[in-house]
C-alpha cells in the first residue's frame, strides 16, 4: 500500500514536471529567437562630450556568444570581444585592451541597445543600432574605381569622368579631411551626410573636369587598408595622396593634375604635391597654424583652467616627440598613449611654412560661417606667398554649404545632403582653374 501511494506521488510530481519543462521550453524558445536578433553587425556611438566615438559591434552564436568591436577613429577593427553575457534585455559585454578591461553594460530597447560605456573611472552613454542589410551606395551611383599600391597595402579612389567629352581630361585628386572621413565628404562621428566632396566632384565633372576621391584608411572601399592608431603617422596621409598623384600623372587618360585639400587634406595635400608633379593646388578650409596650436584653442572651450595647463603642458611634450606617460583621466580620450605618437608626427607642420614651399598656382578658399576654420586661417595662408590667391564665399561653412552663423543652425547643415554647394564656390574653382590654363 504504502509502495502504491508512493508511485502514485512520484507519478503526480512526473506529470507536473512534464508540465512545467513544455513551458519553459516555448518560453526558452521565445528566448532564444530573440537572442538570435541580436546576431550581426550593430553601428553607434559612444557620447564622449564633443567628441562622439563611432563604434561597429558584432555578435555571433555558435555554441557561445561571440563578438568584435571596430573603432575606426582609433584604427582599432574587428577586435575581440570578451565577457558576453546576454540575459534580455540587459546586454553586457568587455572589451579588454593593453591591461585595461573596458565595459558595456547596455538594454536592448526595441531595436537598439543603450547602456553605458565604462574605461579608466570614466563613464559615458553609448547607443548601437542593428545594421541593415543594404548596400551604403547603389552601384549605380558610382564611378569606376582605381587603385594604388602604397607602402600600407592597397587604396581604392572613385573616378569621375566628364559626360560626353572626349579626353585626355585635366583631373582633380580630392583629399578629404581630419578622422574617418569618406571620400563623399561624411563621417560617421556626425549622424547624416553632407555630401560636400561628391557634389564638388560632380561640379567639375560638369565643366569637363575629371575627379578622383578616396576613403581615408580604414574607411568605405579602404577599409582593410587600416594601420593600427599606435603605428599610425601624419607622413602614413602624405605619402598616400603622393600615390595617388604619381598614378594619376602616368595615366594617359589626363592632361593636367591638380589638388584639392579640404581640412587637413589641406595640409596634406600642400605636403604632397610639394615633391610631385602639380599643376595647381587648392586649399579648403585648411588650418595656418600647427596642429598643437588649433588643439589648445579647442579644449579652451570645455576645460578648466587646470586642465588646460595640464594640456598645454602635454602639448609641449608631444611637440618635441616625447611620449606622455601620466594622463589625467579628463584628458584621455583626447591624449590617449596610442595616439601620442600621430599627434607628434602631425605637430612638426607648420601650414604657412610648407605651403610657401609650391611653385605652381595656389588657391586659398574658406567660407565666411565657418566655425571650425576661421577666415583668419586662410588669410594667413594667402599672405604666404605674394602670388597666392584668396578666395572667401559668404555664408559657406566647413562642409562647403550656405549655412547661417549660429553655430547650432550651422552644424545642422552637416546632415543634409539636399543642400547644395554654397553659391559661388564652384564658379571661383572654376575661374581660378581656367586663369591657369588647367582647362584646355
């Protein structure tokens, strides 16, 4: 009897157990569909305080979770993630990184992932978004691409032809400016497009100017072109835009070879063409002054008075190539020890100094709303050589379109690719173009 009520018992437990497994099954079940989602690619950002980080997060699940993280800004691509832990809809994961374990603790919020970024004591938001399966660009809209080989690996420019013109074409190497810039002008550290150097391209084309543009490395079509942020120098830009003059200047197709720098493809592009062969040059939105001079004024804006001698103590260090062990945990993202060593490369230009060094026609354009360049810069720049030309549009700002003073209405202009070019910036380029016989 008493055999009998115990099976009785465990048959009643069984059948409850049973019960309760087909539940959590279909609930585990719902759980891991909704984990499968979460594999990918996830672009974003974290929301360091004027200097956003544009970050791309992947997850995959075989057995276990994995993960990589790119930085292009900082030259870091596909590095791996440790530490996974998804429990929906909380998401963390590290990333552990020359001693340091760097954290994400984020929730998964409809189709994103907010959280919190954590490195050295210092927390900031961050926000990823799962990536589309879409092309960036429709391959119609492109050009025919190029390539040249450089002492880092490959690159791959854009080719804009003239419609309906027969060559050989006077051509145009664009170089863009500062941070993972495109070759159309945009940056993923500012949301939207502006477009500014595809419709440039598409202006010279136009009037029967060629063009050629490329992606900075570790961005677009050169993104495999990547050199780690701690081995990356200034010289790393110049010699690629010298690549790119050389291939430009043997190729039948082309009559005449110019440059065009906007920002620090300024700089680069007067450092380039100075030991090539270059018809004209023109400088956009370029800087006069060294890179440690334009910082300091920069960090004036969001820092104590006791950080900025922190800085400037740090800026004199790095401009005389000397690595700067102890840095404030404020001032990391900006002095960070992997990217001393660019900095340094880049502080031994002076602009006016390198710019006086070209012999061929030398244009100097800046817009009147810029707020990250001012005019001053590119009157410094004029005043370098007695026959420079000066070139400044009203109303243009640092992205090459009509924008108003204020600087919030101004930076609102960054992305709106329906904007055009600012009025009388093509016509100048083409006036200075056809003066100097560029143009047949």
């Amino acid at each position: 009897m008493k055999r009998q009520m115990l099976i009785g018992f465990v048959l009643i437990i069984t059948s409850f157990f049973i019960t309760g497994c087909k539940d959590q099954t279909e609930e585990g079940s719902n759980e891991r569909k909704q984990e499968k989602k979460l594999e990918g690619t996830w672009d974003g950002e974290i929301q360091i305080p004027d200097r956003p980080l544009p970050i791309v997060i992947t997850f995959s699940n075989e057995d276990d979770w994995m993960g990589t993280i790119s930085i292009p800004v900082q030259g870091v691509k596909d590095y791996p993630l440790s530490n996974i832990s998804i429990d929906l809809p909380q998401v963390f994961f590290q990333m552990e990184r020359q001693g340091q374990k760097i954290t994400f603790d984020g929730e998964k919020k409809g189709e994103s992932i907010e959280g919190t970024f954590s490195q050295n004591g210092q927390s900031f938001p961050f926000t990823i978004e799962m990536r589309e399966d879409r092309k960036e660009e429709s391959e119609e809209d492109e050009g025919p691409f190029m390539s040249v080989d450089t002492p880092n690996g490959e690159l791959n420019g854009e080719l804009l032809l003239p419609d309906g013109a027969e060559g050989p074409y006077p051509v145009v190497l664009m170089i863009p400016g500062s941070g993972p810039t495109d070759r159309n002008g945009n940056t993923p550290t500012i949301p939207g497009k502006n477009n500014s150097l595809k419709m440039l391209a598409e202006g010279l084309a136009e009037n029967g100017i060629a063009s050629l543009r490329y992606d900075k490395r570790g961005v677009g079509k050169n993104q495999n072109a990547l050199i780690a942020e701690e081995d990356l120098r200034f010289d790393d830009f110049v010699t690629d835009a010298q690549a790119w003059i050389q291939k430009l200047n043997r190729d039948a197709q082309f009559s005449n070879v110019g440059v065009i720098g906007h920002s620090q493809g300024s700089l680069v592009g007067m450092l380039a063409a100075a030991d090539t062969d270059v018809d004209t040059f023109i400088s956009i939105a370029g800087a006069s002054r060294s890179i440690d001079e334009v910082l300091y004024d920069q960090l004036q804006a969001g820092l104590s008075d006791d950080l900025m001698k922190e800085s400037k103590k740090i800026l004199e260090q790095l401009k005389q190539g000397e690595k700067v062990e102890d840095i404030p945990q404020a001032l990391q993202s900006t002095f960070r020890p992997s990217v001393q060593a660019f900095m340094s490369s880049w502080m031994k230009y002076n602009p006016v100094e390198e710019i006086q060094k070209l012999s061929m026609p030398v244009l100097v354009i800046n817009g009147e709303h810029d707020v990250q360049v001012t005019k001053k810069e590119a009157e410094n720049l004029h005043e370098a050589h007695e026959n420079f030309e000066l070139l400044i549009i009203n109303e243009m700002n640092h992205v090459l379109k009509r924008a108003p003073e204020e600087r919030a209405e101004n930076l609102d202009t960054y992305s709106n690719p329906d904007l055009p070019l600012a009025e009388g910036l093509m016509d100048g380029i083409l006036s200075f173009l056809q003066n100097h016989q560029f143009v047949k």
